[in-house]
C-alpha cells in the first residue's frame, strides 16, 4: 500500500497556458485589423467571429445539452428583425440596440422552446426548423412599412455614424465572439455544465440524482438563442440589407454551422472555433477559384459533414487529441497532481 | 455425453472484463445452475454462450463444434436459445405473435403453438392480447414459450423468477420439468438459490467474474455456499 | 369562396402528403433514424422520370416502372454504405450526417439541372375532371386516383407490416433489436428492407407531385417538413393516423390559401403547433414521444 503524501487538483497545465496565449495574440491581432482602414479584412473579421460566437451555441446545443437544432436560423433572423424594429423603429442608436435586440429574442425563444421541447432527438431537429419556418412565414407576411414584409428593409445608419461603421463593428463583433466563448466555458466548468453533461450522457441517471433535466436543457436553449441573436444584430449592422427569405435561410445559416462542428469537433470548446477558422480559410481559397461553382463548394461541404459524421466523430480537434492527449485550450476537466504522477478524471 | 462444454473462458464487454477463466460442462438432457450474486457475471457466461458478447478467450464446444465464431442466429439454428434476463418480450406484438418470431428460425421439432400453449395454459386465453398488457408471470411464460417455439436442444434461462410472486414462480419452477421431457437441456442462472438448486443436476456458483464453487447440490452445505456466493470467510 | 371545395382538395393533397410520410414513419419506427434527406429523394426521383421521359419520349405513368426499382436499390445501397453506422449511435451524427447528405443531394441535383423548375407532362389525363354539385365541386381526375394509389399503398404496406413474416419481424425490430437478433432476425437486411420501402414510397410521391406541379432542385426540405407534420399530426407508429394527419394538414393549407394565397404554408404549420401543444403525442398516438 503506497501512502499518498503530496496531492493537488488543477485544470490548468501548461500547455493549456501556452494554447491559451496563442489564442489570445490571434484576438490582439483581430484587434489591431479593428482599428485599422482595410475594410476587406476588417468584414472578413466580423464574419469569422460572428460565425465562431453561431457554431458554439449550436455546439452547446447539440454537442453538450444533447438538444440537436436545426433551426438556429430563426434567431439569426429575429436577431436582425429586432435590431429593425429597435433602430429604424423606436429610433435607438443602432451599436446600442445590438444588446437590447438579443434580450428581446432571448424573451420570444420562450414560447417557442415551449413548442419545440414537445419533441425528442431527431423530431426536435425538424420541429426547430418548422418554428423557424413559422417564424419566416410570419415575417414574410407582415405588411408593416418597419418590416417591409417579404422584399425586406434596410437598416438606416444617421450620417455621424456613417464614418468608422466598419471599425466599431468589427470591435463589437470581436467583443461578442470572446465572450460567447468565454462563457460557454465558464458554463461548463460551473455546476450548471456538469449538470448539463451528466443529463446528455444519461438523462435517467441524471434525473436519478435530482438533475432537473428540462429545466437545464431549457435555459441552454434560451442562453444560445440570445447568444445567437446577439452575433446576428452585429452582422447585420455590417450588412445593412435584411430580407426574410435570407434572414432565416437554413442554407446560409445553420447548415454552415453544422458543417464547422462537425469538422472541428462536437462536444469541445476548441472544435467550433477551429472549424469556422478551417471553413472560412476554405471558403475564402475556393472563391478565388473557377473550378469551385457555389453548387460544387455545397455539395462538398455536405459530403465532408457526411464523412465526418460517420468516420471521424471527434473532428479535427479529436483527431489532434489523440496524437496529443494533452492538448487542450480550455481545460473543463479537473487534474489530479499525485507527486509525479497525473491522473485525469477518466483515471487515464 | 457432453452437449455443451466451456473451457477457460473470458469475456466482457468493450474495455470491461466480466468473465475470468470459467470452465463449465453440462450433458445432454441435463439441467445445471449458476448461482451467484448480483454482478457475479452469471448473465454474461449466459450472454456469451448466446452468443451477444466478446469472448475475449477461451472455447465453447456446442454438441462437439467450436461455435465460438458464430452470430448469435447461428447459434441459435444448433439450437441455442436464450430466455433473457427481465424477460424482454416484444411489447407491440401480440402473444401469438410473439411465439411466431420466436420460431423465425424455422428450426424443426416437437415445440409449436399448440404445444407451448398446452404446457402454459395461462397464455392459450390470451392469444390476441398485446404482450405489454400481460402481467408479469404471463410475460415470463411467454419469454420461455418464444424461446421454445425455435425448438431448443439447450435452454438458457436468465432469473426467471426476477420480480415475480413467490407463488408464480413455483408454478413456473413446475413447468419446467415437462420442457426437460422433450429432451431440452437447462442452464438456470438464478439469485435466488434454493429454486435453482433444487431443480437441477449440478451447480456452479460465481463471485466477481470466477467459478467460486461447485458440485451436485445435496453436496454442497449451505454454509458453503454461503461463502462462495458472498465471497467471506473463504480459507485460501 | 368555396370552403367545401377547399376541404375537397385538402383531402386529395392530404393523400399524398401522407404518401410523403410513410417513408419517414417507416424508417422512424424501425430503425430510429430520422432522415433529413428524405424530401430530397423525392425530387431527385422526379428529376430522374423527368430525364427518362424527355430522352425515351414515353409517358411519366412508365417512368414509374423504371424510378421505382432503381430507388429500392439507392434505399438498400444508402442503407449499406451510409445509415447502418448511424443506427443506434448518438442521435446528432445521425442527424449531421442525413444533412449533409441532403445538402449534397440538393446541390447536385441544381448542378445537373439547373435552377429552372421542371414538370412531368401527364397529357389530356391532367386535365379531365368530375363536376358535383352544381359545378361547385372540381374534382381532378389525376389528384382523385393519386389519392386512391396512395390509400392503397398504406393498406398493401400495413398488410405487409401486420400478417407477413418480415412484417412481424419489423414491429419486432422496433420494439427490440437485440432480442430479435437473438431470435434469429437479421436486423441488417431488415433494416435494408425498411429503408427500400421508405425511398420507394418517397420517389412515388414526388414522381405524382411532379404530374401536378413544377418542382425543383430546392423543394426537398418543404416536403421534408410535410412529411414530419403528417407524421407527428397524426401520432407516431400509425399509418392510418399519418394518412389523416396528410389529410388536416393538406385541407389546413387549403383552406389557408382560401384566406390568403401567402398564408397557405402558415396555417398547415400553425395546426401542426397547435396539435403538438394540445396533444404531443398526435391524433391516433398511443405513446409519448421518446
């Protein structure tokens, strides 16, 4: 019997530090393009970031709550018709709407969580997508001269905030972006997150234990609609012109979501932001090139979704685990420290 | 002689080894029991014998053939049935229905409807009911009666009197011989010993994955088995 | 306005929505998958009668001879090579990977055949109706007999499911998979089976949608969530409850497009929001939903 003299419990290891700095030059650098004059690279920016704050809820979603949407456009869109009725409608200034918009959307997400949580598993996919059908439809229909009904509006900028339009938003996006990450990790380290996993891995199990499982999945649901609907304010802020049948397209919206998770790694905090770094490299590669038609950069995309789907489960992110197990940005599991030996909390 | 013989085996599942080392032997037209307590890995020796878990070393001779490499419907056209633990009838089909997939396998041989309903004649009444609306002893009878019904030269049955009265357990403890007259042999696996024991040849009692005893069972004391099943004050 | 005319036709659609679901229901029930490519299956079928019509010049009620046994073979192959390892796993690669194959299968058919709507020309028989009532009531001859079809493919695919031998052995799937492997059912070609009977029943659908109206490469997901409302409507595990959850939905959009032709897609949606708050478990459901 080896008697335990020196024992200690951390998350953090070193090379979670050095991870950690490295993403935190690429932020300085985002920063620095933000303040700066090329508006090229400064929409570039707002995209990644507003897609990186899109694929992390979808990620809390589905990855962590074990809540599999595929409607996460409805938000994209009632984030950009509410950041309407607020700027163009009561007349707010259009950066500080960008909050106040998302509040609003977190409060409709209600009801219609009410709804789709009447479903399970796959229903609940195709249930979030009717909700958000619904939505559009609604939209679409709403004569309104605020929401211009199916031909959509415009987001009116006054003339002193016309100039610096691009660098304040790009601020705002880059801000929105850190702290959806951020939070999705300080969630998961909070009791909430261990709640959240335990119910994904076993809700029975959970529920034996007092977890209140609905209750958990439902705030989680309600959090990712307002973060969702947050980064959807700010990029309509860079792109002005909104109509519904592109507002709550699931084609541009959650499919591409989808396809960063999966590539990045479902169920990590590392992987949706890997994956929307590696989708925009792509996209951004492939648009420059006459071979990729739209058609054939979709049909590509959804035969990597299908292939990672099916034979790399962990993505991009699982497969460098495995080279590297000790690899991680954002550290969720406590360390045992038993003097020079390291136990994890699977007891690897 | 011999019908099935279990030499060294180990088994689990995935990373997790449940069996160590096991060897068994059971003759033709004979009924033995395995004993032993909660997770002692009884329905796993069943499960791997059926066929639905990793061997992970170790032989089973079925009627002289290794049949170690074959799918569980394999098995089951040599004639080795399983009657699972918690009973696991198909809850949608109807008891007639029910017997129906239990001879999917087309395997010939002295069991149909007719016969299964003459020994349980609890279920002849019930034919059209659907098997979720039976009540537990039904349901138990109809686990064994589908497991007939593919005409079986070995039977497995995994806690049989799990959950069920004392009273529907002896009627079905009664049954039981009329299934050894056809020939059938019976591997009982059982947490409650003194049914299984006194219905058998020769026992086997398991504790954490290994063989802690055996013998015929007018052999064994209880004190032994005490020991053996409970794994305390055990010289060794 | 004519609502009893309105409800006529809702009835006739309905038909055919339910004809859209069956294939989900079956696959649902016996395998748990839910296909999110499923609508897209139905178009690519339309787009491949289309293509045998214009390059043979015979009449699309042919093409179905020749649509119909290629897509039992893309069923089992799909089965094989795709839905097999994703049966049982956790249900969001299921889900990731059925998009993904939708994405894909859109996009090749709108690489292929453009985005132009398409249609497969039934001749003087889509024109010929019955007159009731006064006039009042027009019944299209071609939307009444696809009606009688799809009545009759529930009632041969219930049959098939309740008296037949591999329809005992599909409820027995369903309800337990590991048992009915130890009894000597072989899942895998059960399951090849189901999804043959799901895409087969899908390509007819959209192979009569098409004689009615244009389709094209982008319709896959609308019949997608048509088929999901049928189903849910009506209560999973049913096929006559999905038969007349087509049917509330399909006179739920009529009488929607009486009101306002833009709010034709809304009230279907609507009445499925209602049945799933009112009665999650649909119409003819025995079961909660899990």
């Amino acid at each position: 019997m080896t008697s335990i003299q020196e024992f200690s419990v951390s998350r953090t290891t070193v090379t979670s530090r050095i991870c950690q700095s490295v993403l935190l030059i690429c932020v300085f650098w985002m920063l620095f393009i933000a303040s700066g004059d090329n508006k090229a690279s400064q929409g570039k920016i707002i995209d990644l970031c507003v897609f990186i704050v899109l694929a992390s809820m979808w990620n809390l979603l589905t990855g962590f709550s074990g809540l599999i949407s595929i409607g996460q456009q409805a938000f994209v869109g009632l984030g950009a018709y509410s950041l309407i009725v607020l700027a163009n409608g009561v007349g707010i200034n259009i950066y500080l709407a960008v909050i106040p918009s998302a509040i609003i959307v977190a409060i409709i997400s209600i009801p219609l969580g009410l709804v789709a949580f009447r479903l399970r598993g796959g229903y609940f996919a195709i249930g979030t997508w009717v909700i958000a059908e619904v939505v559009r439809l609604i939209v679409k229909n709403n004569q309104s001269s605020v929401i211009g009904a199916g031909t959509g509006t415009s987001l009116e900028v006054p003339e002193s905030l016309k100039s610096g339009r691009y660098q304040v938003t790009t601020f705002i996006a880059i801000a929105v972006a850190v702290v959806s990450v951020v939070f999705v990790y300080l969630f998961l380290r909070s009791r909430f997150g261990l709640a959240l996993q335990s119910v994904r891995d076993n809700e029975t199990g959970a529920r034996s234990l007092g977890v209140d499982s609905y209750r958990v999945r439902f705030v989680v649901y309600i959090v990712a609609s307002f973060f969702t609907s947050l980064a959807a304010a700010t990029y309509y802020i860079k792109g002005l012109s909104v109509q519904p049948d592109a507002a709550f397209n699931i084609g541009s919206w959650t499919a591409p979501i989808i396809v960063m998770v999966v590539i990045g790694g479902i169920g990590t905090i590392e992987g949706p932001i890997i994956g929307a770094v590696l989708y925009y490299l792509v996209r951004d590669f492939v648009s420059k090139n006459e071979f990729f038609s739209d058609p054939t950069f979709l049909i590509l995309t959804g035969v990597v979704a299908l292939i990672f789907a099916l034979f790399v489960k962990g993505g991009i992110w699982g497969l460098l685990l495995k080279k590297f197990p000790k690899l991680t940005i954002f550290p969720v599991k406590r360390r045992l420290h038993i003097q020079n030996f390291e136990f994890d909390q699977r007891g690897n | 002689m011999s019908l099935l013989e279990v030499r060294n085996l180990s088994a689990g599942y995935g990373q997790f080894q449940a069996l160590f080392d096991i060897s068994l032997n059971l003759n033709e037209g004979a009924a033995i029991a395995v004993i032993g307590a909660n997770g002692a890995g009884k329905s796993t020796l069943l499960k791997s014998i059926a066929g639905v878990v990793d061997v992970i070393f170790g032989e089973i001779i079925f009627d002289g053939e290794s049949i170690v490499n074959l799918q569980p419907h394999e098995r089951l056209n040599r004639g080795i049935a399983l009657v699972p633990e918690g009973r696991r009838i198909f809850r949608s089909l109807t008891v007639d229905e029910n017997l129906s997939i239990g001879a999917y396998s087309r395997r010939q041989g002295v069991w149909n409807r007719e016969l299964v309903y003459e020994v349980f004649p609890m279920l002849a009444k019930l034919t059209d009911r659907r098997a979720d609306n039976l009540s537990g002893g039904e349901q138990q009878a109809l686990a064994i009666g589908r497991a007939l019904m593919s005409n079986p030269r070995l039977l497995l049955l995994d806690e049989v009197s799990l959950g069920l009265a004392p009273i529907v357990v002896k009627k079905l403890y009664e049954i039981l011989p009329r299934i050894r007259a056809t020939g059938c042999s019976l591997i009982y696996v059982e947490q409650d010993t003194n049914q299984a024991l006194s219905a058998s040849e020769y026992a086997y009692c398991l504790l954490e994955g290994q063989v802690s005893l055996e013998g015929k069972p007018s052999d064994l004391s209880r004190e032994q088995i005490a020991s053996a099943y409970f794994g305390i004050g055990v010289n060794k | 306005m004519n609502w009893f005319n309105a409800i006529i036709q809702g009835v006739l659609v309905g038909g055919l929505y339910a004809m859209y679901a069956t294939g989900l229901s079956v696959s649902f029930g016996v395998m748990r998958l839910v296909n999110l490519a499923h609508g897209d299956l139905a178009v690519g079928s339309a787009f491949i009668a289309s293509t045998f019509c214009l390059a043979t010049g015979l009449s699309p009620f042919l093409a179905i001879f020749v649509v119909l046994p290629l897509s039992a073979l893309v069923g089992i192959g799909l089965q094989v090579a795709v839905f097999n390892r994703v049966v049982g796993v956790d249900p969001s690669y299921q889900i990731v990977a059925t998009f993904g194959l939708s994405i894909a299968i859109q996009n090749v058919l709108l690489q292929q055949y453009a985005a132009n709507p398409r249609a497969l020309n039934i001749g003087e028989f889509g024109n010929r109706s019955l007159k009731l009532v006064g006039d009042d009531v027009v019944i299209g001859l071609f939307p009444l007999s696809r009606f009688v079809v799809a009545v009759l493919v529930l009632v041969l695919l219930s049959l098939f499911i309740g008296r037949t031998r591999i329809g005992r052995a599909f409820r027995a799937t369903s309800d337990d998979p590991d048992i009915a492997r130890l009894m000597g059912v072989n899942i895998r070609s059960i399951y090849a089976v189901a999804f043959a009977i799901a895409v087969t029943t899908v390509a007819l659908a959209g192979i009569f949608n098409g004689m009615q109206t244009q389709f094209s490469a982008a319709d896959g997901p609308a019949l997608l969530i048509y088929a999901f409302e049928s189903v849910i409507i009506g209560g999973l595990g049913s096929l006559w409850g999905t038969l007349c959850g087509g049917i509330i939905l399909g006179i739920a959009q009529t009488i929607g497009a009486e009101i306002d032709p833009g709010w034709k897609q809304l009230i279907g949606h609507l009445v499925f929001l209602i049945v799933l708050l009112v009665r999650p478990m649909g119409i003819f459901g025995k079961d909660e939903l899990r």
